[in-house]
C-alpha cells in the first residue's frame, strides 16, 4: 500500500516548493477514525480551506471507491469492501501549487461470533477447578473484555491491550475456581464485549449457562456386620455414611462380600444414607465384606474382614437311656470335623459342666450309677471353635430311671390352707417311674384328686394318701385347713394424671385372718408391678405405691391381695393425659399507642383431643374457641390503657379432667407525655413556715423526664423545702420522651399572717370599738391588695403558658402513665 503513495508523495513536494509564496491552507478529513464492520463500507470527506476556485485534490487509497460527490471546498468518496484491518486513505488537495495531506485511520471489526464456555465435571468440595470460555472469530481483539460470573457476582475479568496482530482471533480465557458448598447450583457465564466507542458500536455476546454442581462426602463410611457367620447362614450388613451432600439420595453404594456384589437397599435419614444387606458363603474362610459409597466424583471406601466356619452339631450317646436305679450308665459326647479346627467340647447337665475336652480331642465321657434323681436328668454336649468365635452347637438327652413312689412336700404338701367359697382342687402327686398311682381319703370315703370344688368348713380335716407303681408303693396324711378373708381391697387413687408425673396409690383391705401381717399384696399399672410399701393398723392391712406413664391413655390399676390360699382382687381405669403448655403470641409486644397487635392462644397436640382454648386478661375472658379449635385470635388498636395489659392463654382438657395450663404475656405500649391533675396539680396553696416539695409528674412510656422553672431558674421537684413568701407565682413545668413532651403552668400561692394591723390594734386599745374597725379593715384590704397582685402576675404570664401548652398538646402521642 505504501508504493503507490511515494510519486505522490514526491509531487507534493515539488508543489509545494513551488507554490510556497501563494500562502498556506489546511485540508481535513472526516472521520479521522472509524470503525467499520470487516467487508463494509464507509463514506470519507475531504475538505481544504483554500481560497482558490482552481484548487484540486483527491483521495489517495489502497481500498476500493466506488462513489464520489463534492462541491466548493470539498470532496466525499465511499469506500466498500473494507477488508483491510487497518488502512490510513489521504486526502489531498493542490492549492496555488502548494499540496497539502490529511490522513484517516480506518479499522475493521468482527464482532464475537461465539462464545463457548466449555463443560464443567462434577466438582468434588475443595478441589480447584478451571473455568474455560473461547471467544472466537473477534477482532480487534485489543478493545475484547472478557468476564466470567457466578450468577451475579464477577468471578473474573480479562482485557486484551497488550495482544499484538490486526486480524481477528480466537481468545481463550482460563480461571481457577475452588468449589464450596453454596456453589452448588450456581449458573456461570462468560459474556464477551467488544467496545469500540466512541468511533464504532459496542457490542456483547454471552455464553449458554453451566451449572455448578458441588459434592462431597466429609465423613468416612461405617460399615458394621457379623465378624463370624456360619457357612450357609446369612447376617445382615450396613453401610453408613453420614454428611452427603448436596442430597442425601445421590449416594451410590457398592457393597461385595468375597469379591462378589451383594443384593442391597439404601435408606436416609437426614443427610445419612445407609445401605443394607445380606452376606453369605458355601465354604468356610477369612473373607473381605467391602462398601464403596459415591456422590458425584466423590467417593469413600471400608471394609472389614468376616470369618466363615464350619461348626457340625455334636454327637451325644446314652449306653441305657431307660434303665434301673443303681445300674451303670457311660454318657460320651462328640464332633464330627470343623472349619476351622480345634472343636472344644463340653458335657453337661441342668447344673453345670460335668466334664470339658481340651482343644482338638474329639471326644469326652462320663461314667455314672443311675440314681432317682438322675430320673429325668438332661444331658447336654456342646461343641465351640473357641479363639473368640461366638459360634456354640449342642445337642441333647435325657435319662430315664426306673424306681417305685416316692412322696414328699414337693408333691405332696402335708398341710393345705383354703379360703372358703373359693374353687380349690385336691393335690397329691407321688414320684416314681413309672408314675405311681396315687388314691386319698378322708374318714374312709374316697376323695377325688385334682378336681375343681367350691371350699366349705367341712372340707378341713386329715386326707390319707397312698402311691404304688410295679416298683413298691409310699403312703403320706394331708391336712387341710378352711380360712377366710371377709372384705373386700379398697383401691384409691386420682382418675386423671398427666403423662410423666406421679400419683400415689392406696389399697386397703379390713378382717385379715388369722394375722394382719401375713397379707401379701401385688399393686400392678399398665400391666407393670409397681414398687410398695406395705402397713398395718389393727386388722387392715395397706398398700401403698405411685403410678405414672410415660404415655397418654387409658390404663388399668389393679391390686391382689393374698393372705394364705386366700386372695381378693379390685381395680379401676386411670386416664392419663398429655396437655402441652399453651403458647401465646403477641405480634408486636412492644409497640407504639395506635398500633394494630394481634394477640394468638394456641394448642400444642393433646391427648385426648378437644382441647378448650381462653384468651383473657384481669379483668375477662375475651375469646373462646370451640372445643378441638387449636387456636384462638384478637386483634386490638393499642392505647394507652393496654400499656402493662396482661394477657393469659389457658388451655384445658374438658370432659370432667382438672387439667389447666396457662401462659402469660405482657403488652408494652409506647406514647409521649401526658400531664393532668392527677400527677402535677395546676395549683398548690402552702403556708408560710411550712415543709413543703414542689412536685409535678407526667404519664409516658417510657418514663418522661420532667423539668420545672420559675421566673427562668430551674425548680428541684420532689425537694422538701421551709415555704417562704417568695415561692409564690407561676412554675412552668416541661415534660419529653422519645415520642413526645408537654408542657403546664402550676400556681403556688402562699399565705401568711400580717403583724403590722395587730401592732396598730394594740397601739388603739383605749378606742376598743373604733380600734377594732381600724384593724379589721386595713387586714382586709392587705388580703386584698396581696391577692390581687398575685393575679396580676399570673395574667401576665397565662398568654405565653397558653401558647406553649397549646404547643406541646399538638406533640401529644398516647402514652403509658409514669412517675418521676
């Protein structure tokens, strides 16, 4: 581009050496620089200020022109297919032979074509991370910003000025970020501008959203299942993990137990998910249980070591397992092979072990002689893997002994103690094997054993019993003794308790027979026995408890008393109830005068349902609600009157159950000064020589501070003081508080007693009659003149105290009564 403009160049030298005495002109362009999209088109003015009308000039460009206009002084050329970068045409223009050049700079522009912010993984919580956007085809790329945000906030910014080259370009923009946890969610963008005023427009391109999705797992698993399992059986296994986020139903687990995956379920609770499954193996060994939970890219792994062995029942032998007392009896008891080895082998009975084997003999046995009390006896053989392994196997039998009738206590009380009226059956069992037969009587007539009859006196006597099998036969006398208890238990305590308190029980019972003593009694609450104390007085004996619940409802009291063979039984239902503490609400408890509140009573879940709600202050009941109506409402303007109003929200039960429960709350109204009568009198008459204290004071909330002056010098309130003539006249009193003041005049008028007419009475007693006129009327007319004087000054200042006052009951606001 720069050849072509050289001989022109050279010319205008020339010319201009030429023409250098014609005088000097200036020559323009316009623009000087512009913008203009890559393949536009741009219109250049040349103009010169040469004063002759044979003034040539042109434009000298390496661009294309296509179109050309001019007139006096000026010349215009449209350029199109602007594909260079940058150019720099020159107008120039022949003046008296003088040339003179003015140059334009013209850059072409790409807007952004695209803007491409790569994908983002899963992030683990953290880890950095780079965000990557690409603005392609963008040219100039010196007047490119490019910005990164994170929903609204800028996570980062690059500009380009230094970039060299004039051609369009791809730009990359690279920014690390560290994800935290309120990241997830978040969209992020890269928005692309490319600004280039103020010779061309301005333009922005942005890039689809990416979402930021946060996860992590701050907290290892726990997995937990048996540390032994027999081959063939099955135990559970859980996997827990606790702190998933961003939700708890992300997490993925994977639980394999031998190398293989386990069947499983998750379940969550909060931010914990758990996995739950079943392990098992055909072949004994040390295998590995192993749980992998994942969230996101994030992932955390355990696993724990489980043994798998093999334990066969034992084998247990009896020699004669139905023989004769006295004869000998070998008992062996053995295992057959176990994974792992080294079976531990134990033989015992009811009582305790007989005989152990040391680790690894297969076998143990016991020799013994057959006795009446191994009749029955069980034996049993235990087989263990010992070295901590919580796996026992047994197996067992039982000796039978054959031998004649035997009769004792156990069988065969000697003694029976009846009630009588109640139903009662005839016992006597002999022992013997086989089992002996056994036949009473009383006074030689057969009595019928084991069969149900009502006790009568007559039943009291001597029973004869005999036994016999095919081995011998036993004999044994019974007495029976006929008792009775005449009255009924008495059983006291409350219908109604609240869930989780305690109320004492009584149960009583009069005529104990034959001693007072030997009552035994059973107090039981919700099936449950309950711990007592039992005293006596007399013939009656009592039971004394507590019964209580941990949970509402209707549940049985019940007592026995037993006294021998004798029992009585009483009970009664005991309803226990819960009954939450009533919540009250107020919506603004310190609040301005004239402020709406509203005032809510509500319930807690009761039981039994239908819980009464009332909302009342000292003096009523305001509102109720129907019963099961779990709340009630008020709504009030507040006033000056409500300031300290105590409201009371009682919830109770109904239905004949003494349970009330009450909360209580206290409204605080706030209001400027209010100044009446009450607190700060508008006249005070004191009496000279008298203890006196000035006082004035103002109702607010909160509390006004209160001053007062007179004749401008500021008054102490509340100040005991002797009275003299001088505190007579007007005090002004002022009072203020956050919301307000006021203000009002009080009046003190002291009297006194005047000496000067007595002193002239006394001086004129020779003249009683006139004396006494004289006096009287010049004491008269000091009362008068003093009186009148006072209220001269008082009109004085009444005008200004108007005003003021008028002043500060435009500043009134309802206020709470207060002293100062």
């Amino acid at each position: 581009m720069a050849q072509p403009l050289l001989p022109l160049l050279a010319w205008c030298a020339l010319a201009a050496l030429a023409g250098a005495a014609q005088g000097s002109f200036e020559v323009s362009v316009s623009p000087e620089a512009a913008m203009v999209e890559h393949g536009g088109s741009v219109w250049i003015n040349c103009s010169h200020t040469c004063q002759d009308p044979g003034a040539r000039g042109g434009l000298e460009t390496s661009l294309t022109k296509t179109d050309s206009k001019g007139g006096p002084g000026w010349a215009a050329f449209l350029l199109i297919g602007i594909t260079e970068w940058v150019s720099a045409p020159q107008c120039y223009f022949t003046c008296s032979g003088v040339t003179n050049v003015a140059a334009a700079n013209i850059s072409a522009y790409r807007p952004p074509e695209r803007v491409v912010l790569e994908p983002l993984p899963e992030m683990e919580l953290g880890r950095a991370y780079n965000l990557t956007c690409r603005v392609l085809n963008v040219a100039p790329v010196t007047r490119l910003t490019v910005t990164l945000r994170q929903g609204g906030r800028t996570l980062h910014t690059e500009t380009f000025q230094n970039r060299t080259g004039t051609g369009p370009d791809n730009v990359t923009v690279t920014h690390e970020i560290i994800p935290r946890r309120w990241d997830h969610g978040q969209e992020i963008t890269c928005h692309a501008a490319l600004d280039l005023r103020p010779h061309g427009p301005h333009f922005e391109n942005s890039s689809s959203a990416v979402e930021l999705k946060v996860y992590d797992l701050p907290e290892e698993p726990q997995l937990r299942t048996s540390l032994y399992i027999e081959v063939g059986t099955r135990a559970p296994a859980r996997c827990a993990v606790a702190g998933v986020f961003p939700a708890v139903g992300e997490a993925r687990f994977t639980l394999s137990f031998g190398g293989e995956s386990l069947n499983l379920t998750v379940i969550t609770s909060g931010d914990t998910a758990t996995a739950l499954g079943e392990v098992w193996s055909p072949s004994p060994g040390q295998h590995q249980l192993s749980c992998t939970v994942t969230v996101g890219p994030v992932s955390r792994s355990t696993g724990r070591s489980v043994l798998v062995y093999s334990l066969p029942v034992p084998v247990l032998e009896v020699t004669e397992s139905r023989t004769r007392v006295n004869s000998s009896v070998i008992v062996t008891c053995r295992s057959p092979e176990a994974n792992p080895q080294g079976v531990l082998l134990q033989l015992s009975d009811a009582k305790g072990v007989l005989v152990s084997s040391p680790p690894a003999q297969p076998r143990v046995q016991l020799q013994l002689t057959a006795s009446e009390e191994d009749d029955g006896r069980e034996f049993t053989c235990e087989a263990s893997l010992g070295s901590g392994i919580p796996a026992v196997k047994r197996t067992s039998a039982r000796l039978t002994v054959l031998y004649g009738p035997r009769m004792d206590d156990s069988g065969c009380p000697r003694k029976w103690i009846w009630k009588e009226g109640t139903e009662q059956s005839f016992s006597c069992l002999a022992r013997g094997n086989p089992v002996p037969v056994v036949g009473c009587t009383k006074d030689g007539v057969s009595v019928s054993i084991g069969v149900q009859r009502q006790v009568s006196r007559e039943d009291a006597g001597t029973y004869h019993c005999n036994a016999s099998n095919a081995h011998g036969s036993a004999s044994r006398d019974v007495t029976v003794q006929v008792e009775y208890l005449p009255e009924e238990p008495q059983l006291q305590t409350s219908l109604y308790i609240e869930v989780g308190t305690r109320a004492p029980a009584r149960c009583a019972v009069a005529g104990v027979f034959p001693a007072v003593g030997e009552a035994r009694f059973t107090l039981s609450f919700r099936g449950e026995s309950l711990n007592l104390t039992v005293t006596t007085s007399g013939d009656t004996a009592t039971a004394l408890g507590e019964v209580w619940s941990p949970s509402p409802g209707q549940h049985q009291l019940s007592c026995t008393v037993s006294v021998g063979p004798v029992s009585r039984s009483t009970g009664r239902s005991v309803l226990v109830y819960s009954l939450p503490e009533p919540v009250l609400e107020v919506t603004e408890s310190r609040t301005r005068v004239n402020s709406s509140v509203t005032v809510t009573c509500r319930s807690p879940e009761a039981n039994p349902q239908g819980v009464l709600l009332q909302l009342s202050d000292a003096k009523q009941v305001l509102v109720s609600s129907p019963p099961a109506q779990p709340r009630v409402q008020l709504q009030l303007t507040a006033s000056e009157e409500d300031d300290g109003r105590e409201f009371t929200c009682e919830a109770s039960l109904g239905s004949g159950i003494p349970a009330v429960k009450r909360t209580s709350a206290r409204l605080t109204v706030l209001y400027g000064p209010r100044m009446d009568d009450s607190g700060c009198p508008r006249e005070w008459i004191w009496k000279e020589g008298t203890e006196q204290s000035f006082s004035c004071l103002a109702r607010g909330n909160p509390a006004p501070a209160v001053g007062c002056t007179k004749d401008g010098v500021s008054v102490s309130i509340g100040v005991q003081r002797q009275v003299s003539r001088e505190d007579a006249g007007t005090y002004h009193c002022n009072a203020s508080n956050a919301h307000g003041s006021a203000s009002r005049d009080v009046t003190v008028q002291v009297e006194y007693f005047d000496i000067v007419p007595l002193v002239l009475g006394l001086v004129a007693a020779g003249a009683v009659g006139a004396g006494l006129a004289a006096w009287g009327y010049m004491y008269y007319r000091s009362k008068r003149i003093r009186k009148y004087r006072l209220r001269q000054q008082q009109a004085k200042q009444a005008k200004p105290a108007e005003q003021m006052s008028l002043n500060g009951a435009a500043q009134n606001t309802p206020a709470v009564e207060h002293s100062v």
